[in-house]
C-alpha cells in the first residue's frame, strides 16, 4: 500500500485556497456578530442587508417563498463575500508573493538534495576516503 504522495498545490493554488478560507471565515464571523448583536458589526451587516434588501429578498420569496431575516442576511453577505472574491482574483499574484508557500517549498527542495548527497555518501564506499 505504499501509494506516492498527492501532487502539491502549485503557489497559486494555494493563494486561492487561502483568500477563499479567510473570506469564509470574515463571512461567518460578520453573519455572528450579527446575530449577537455585536456594537459595529451589527450596525454594519444590518446597513448592508438593507441596502442589498430590494434586490435579493424578491429573489429568495421567489425561489423558497420565506421571507427570514436570517436568510436574508446570510444571502447578502455570501453575495458580497462572492463579489469580494471575483474583484481580488486578479490580485492573486501579488497575495502569493506575500506568501511564504515559495520560499518553504524551496527549503524542502534543498533539504531533500542534502539528504540525498548524504544518503549516497554512505553507500558509497569510494567516497569515504577514511576507510583505509
């Protein structure tokens, strides 16, 4: 069962699993702050919802036939959080260079090279010029 290891995420891959992970994340904090009745948060998201209100609540009477406030505010913030995420893709490469996954997968690079160096030098007998 010794299966190779998955192929890895190239840098951009990862960007982009990272700004989806932290836009959810913004996204549910921002929805639970609203709920608790957090001082800004609340004031803001309630703001927003009823900014956004005439444009996505006739959508969700038309396709659930509810009319939840909760649902309401949890369509507003995935809809802008969905916006938020289309207008940073085209700064992606400028993320990744704040990244580390570069400079960390360069450093495995080369610890590999030197495990692979030592691991040939003890196989190697003629390398090993204190054996006579």
């Amino acid at each position: 069962m010794n299966r190779p290891p998955p192929a890895r995420k190239s840098p951009a891959q990862q960007t982009f699993t990272t700004l989806i992970y932290a836009y959810l994340v913004i996204g549910v904090l921002a929805f639970f702050g609203w709920l608790y009745q957090l001082p800004y948060v609340s004031s803001l998201v309630s703001w927003l919802t009823e900014c956004f209100d005439p444009l996505i609540s006739p959508w969700i009477y038309k396709f659930l036939h509810l009319n939840n406030p909760n649902l309401e505010v949890a369509v507003t913030l995935g809809a802008i959080i969905f916006v938020a995420l289309l207008i940073s893709i085209p700064f992606l490469p400028i993320v990744e260079r704040w990244l580390i996954f570069d400079r960390l997968r360069t450093g495995e690079r080369q610890g590999i090279r030197v495990q692979n160096i030592r691991a040939k030098a003890k196989s190697d007998p003629k390398a090993d010029n204190t054996a006579r």
